[in-house]
C-alpha cells in the first residue's frame, strides 16, 4: 500500500460535514435548475414536432397529384430524420451538462479537501 504525506487518509481530509452537506444542497440546486431545462427543451420539442406535423398534413391535402403526394411525403421524412437527429444532439448536449453541473459542487469539495502528493 502506498504512503500518503507520510501519514494516513484521515490526516488529508479537511472538510467536515457542513461542506459536505453545502456541496449536496448546491447539487440539488443544480439537479433542480436541469430539470426545468430538460422539461422547457422537450416541450419546445414537442411543439415543434406538432408543428411540422401539421404542415405536413396541410401539404398532404394539398397534393395535385399521386408524384406531389409523394414528394411531400419524401421531404416530410428527410425533415423527420433532421429533426430526430437534432433532437438527439440537444438533449446529450443538456445531458452531459447536467451530469458536469449536477456533481461538480462534491468534485470541489473532494478535490480541494484530498491533498494527495
């Protein structure tokens, strides 16, 4: 086993419980700030899909002919693939922020506490 400082872990902590339970309210905080991001970004997602839904249905009604029927549907799918694939782009972007921030309050307080040397 290796020596830390020449002495043992206990000697290397330097917070106590009020910094822990600190970093665990902000950790909260922040876990609840996310969620209201993650709920406004689906919503407005939702919306958005509604809204392209709609279009697509106003186009579809007003297709001349059997080819315009199918060209509209063609670029409904092609938008469709865009939109999914934006979608999933937003929300691991937003994940992976939420996951930094959700922890980063005990990341401070682990690390500036644990003088390993």
């Amino acid at each position: 086993m290796s020596k830390i400082n020449e002495g043992n872990a206990a000697d290397q902590v330097k917070f106590g419980p009020e910094e822990v339970r600190s970093a665990f309210e902000k950790s909260l905080e922040n876990a609840q700030a996310l969620s209201t991001d993650f709920a406004q970004k689906s919503i407005a997602m939702m919306r958005e899909g509604t809204e392209v839904g709609l279009g697509q249905f106003k186009a579809l009604a007003s297709a001349k002919s059997v080819s315009e029927l199918m060209e509209v549907q063609s670029s409904f799918l092609r938008k469709q693939i865009d939109f999914a694939t934006r979608q999933a782009k937003e929300f691991q972007t937003l994940s992976e922020k939420a996951m930094s921030e959700f922890t980063q309050p005990m990341r401070d307080v682990f690390s500036t506490t644990f003088k390993f040397h």
